[in-house]
C-alpha cells in the first residue's frame, strides 16, 4: 500500500498541470484576440465634388488647306526648266515650269502653213468667181456655172475658217507647255525634276495660300447618331492644351464602306501658321456637358489595368469602415478624375495612406484642406 501511495501524487500532477495551461493558453488566446482587434486608422479624406464637365472624345483628325491648289501639266513632255523651289513665295501667272514645247511649235507651224496655203485658195476662188460673174453678167455662161463659182469660194472661205480655228487651238495648246502659278502662295513640295516626262496627272507641285484649314474627322458609325451641325471641337495637343477651337461644319451624308466612319469636317482657323497642311492632330469633339463627380489623382489606384479608390462610409456601430470601390474613369480636369462611374457626389474618398489600407477596416476620417 505504502508503495501504492507513493505513486499516487506523481498520477495526479499531470492533470493539474494540463488544468493550469489550459487556463493560461484561454487567458493568452483572449489578450491575442484582443490584441489582434484591427484599431481605426486615421486617414484624410475628401468629398467627392460634381462638377459640370464636358463629354469628350478625342479622334485623330487630318488637316487640309481650304486653299490649296495642286498643280498638274495639261500636256505631255519633258521638263526642260524649274524656276521655282519648295517654300517659296509666288504671285498669280508667275512662271513656274517649263515642259519641251518643240513638238506643239511644230505643230503650229504647219497648222499656220496649212492656213496660208488656204487663204491662196480663196484668192483663187474670189477671182475665178469674179471672172464667171462678169462672164455671167454678159450672157455668155449658164447660171449653174456662176452658182458652181459661188459654192467654190464659200468652201474655200469655210477651209479657211476652219484652219484658222485649229491654229488657234494649237496656239492655246502652246501656253500650256510654260507653267504657271494658278494663284498667289507657297510652293510646296517640288517631287519632279528637270528632265522628267510628265503626263496629264502628274502632281508637279502645290501652292498653298496661308490661312484657315480644315481638320477631317472621321467619326464611327456608333457616335454618328450623336452628331449634328456646330458641335464644339478643339485641336488639342499631346499634352491636352488646346490648340484652337471651331466647331462642325459639314457631316458626310454617306458612311466610308472600309473604315465604317462618318466624315465630319470643321474650319480651323490658323493665323499665327502654327499648324501644317496633311498635319495629323487630335481632335476632341465635345458632345455636351453635365454634372459627374470628380476625386483627386492621388486618391486613385490603378490594378490590373482597372481604376479603385477606398471610400469611408459609417457602420452599425456609428464609426467608420473603408469599402475598395472599382471606377470607371473619364479624363482629367487639372488634378482631378472625372469619375463615370463608382461614387457619387459626396462619398468621402481617401486621399491618404491608401496603400496601408484594405477593403473593410475602420477608418478615422479627417476632412482634407484641398
């Protein structure tokens, strides 16, 4: 017996020691918990404003000039001069090229050839007619010979009217062969040289007269049921900053079959010749306005290519909890996102420590000076 309890104790210890850390894990496992409360965390945060803001797109437009004459030969030949040079000044008539005429002046020649021979052939008919009217007059030939004198002379005067006319032509056809400028302006682009042949629709040049342009603006047959004459359109640069301003002018009647586009076109006004013909520029076309909340950069992240930002809203308990809220964004107003989508007016948005936060934390909101 005497051995049994002496056992005993050494039984008993190991159940009241698993007791007492039990007792001490709960104890620990509750200061954990407590400790493992997520605290409120202060953050600045900001009202998300309206503002009235403007639907925009931006197409890639390309401008023309509304007074560009292209230059093309009316004849063909072999350019044997070049008077004038790319960026020059030129006045109305001014000589500009000069396509080998020797072939047309030859031409000439026997056409005026031809003409004097003819106008021997009247002088012949004139006297012969005169000789059978005499003739006539004193009974000694029919009347049918003097009509047949007559018809003689009329042919003869109507050959010669006719070859007069063709020398004429062939003369005309001569001053096509010296080029020269249809309007006052700036040469353009000079693609041929002294020695090239050059057909009917080769593109010699171009004169520009300063001025307004025209930007073409190709519109997809999505938005064409929002376009209507005067539309507000600014030429922006990559920066945004606009460039000039106008407003639509023409809307094609007809869609373009291989782009499935409108084309709209709006007068752009260039005095201080800021901008160039064939130039590709931006567009923006602005289809009205409204009133859309607007949020500070800063208080938006970018994830995966889509637009978040944490927004404080109050709980059950009277505090408040951060909810992560997907955006759909529009452009930027100074240092401000248009948001399409999201949040509304008066969401007060987080524009601190964002990066410390997740979706569901309390949060100590405290209203940001800007």
């Amino acid at each position: 017996m005497s051995r049994f309890f002496a056992k005993t104790p050494f039984l008993i210890l190991p159940g009241a020691l698993l007791a007492v850390l039990l007792f001490t894990t709960a104890c620990g496992n509750s200061k954990e918990a407590k400790a493992a409360a997520p605290q409120a965390m202060p953050v600045k945060v900001q009202a998300a404003k309206a503002q009235k803001v403007d639907d925009t797109t931006d197409y890639v437009a390309t401008l023309k000039s509304r007074d560009s004459a292209v230059v093309m030969p009316q004849v063909e030949g072999i350019i044997t001069q070049i008077f004038v040079h790319s960026g020059e000044r030129v006045a109305s008539g001014a000589p500009m090229m000069q396509i080998d005429p020797a072939k047309q002046q030859a031409t000439v020649r026997s056409q005026d050839d031809a003409r004097a021979a003819q106008v021997a052939q009247v002088k012949l008919a004139q006297q012969s007619f005169d000789r059978v009217s005499s003739l006539a007059n004193a009974g000694v030939v029919s009347k049918q010979d003097l009509d047949q004198a007559r018809a003689a002379i009329d042919a003869a005067q109507a050959q010669l009217h006719s070859l007069e006319a063709q020398v004429r032509e062939q003369q005309v056809q001569l001053h096509y062969y010296h080029v020269v400028a249809p309007r006052a302006g700036i040469v353009g682009d000079v693609p041929v040289r002294v020695g090239d042949r050059v057909l009917t629709t080769t593109t010699l040049t171009t004169v520009d007269r300063p001025g307004s342009l025209e930007a073409y603006i190709y519109v997809p047959i999505e938005k064409s049921a929002q376009l209507k004459m005067n539309l507000p359109v600014l030429i922006v640069d990559a920066s945004g900053s606009s460039l000039a301003t106008s407003r639509i002018a023409f809307i094609s009647p007809q869609v373009d079959t291989a782009t499935q586009s409108v084309l709209v076109k709006a007068t752009i006004a260039n005095s201080n010749d800021s901008l160039r013909t064939a130039q590709f520029i931006r567009a923006r076309v602005v289809w009205g306005s409204q009133e859309k909340p607007v949020v500070p950069v800063v208080a938006v992240s970018r994830i995966g290519g889509l637009y978040f930002a944490f927004v404080a809203e109050s709980d059950q308990k009277g505090g408040y909890v951060v909810h992560q809220k997907p955006l759909q964004i529009g452009q930027i107003v100074g240092n401000n996102y248009v948001v399409l989508d999201g949040v509304k007016p008066g969401d007060k948005v987080v524009v601190s420590g964002t990066q410390f936060l997740i979706d569901g934390v309390p949060v100590i909101p405290q209203e940001s000076g800007s």
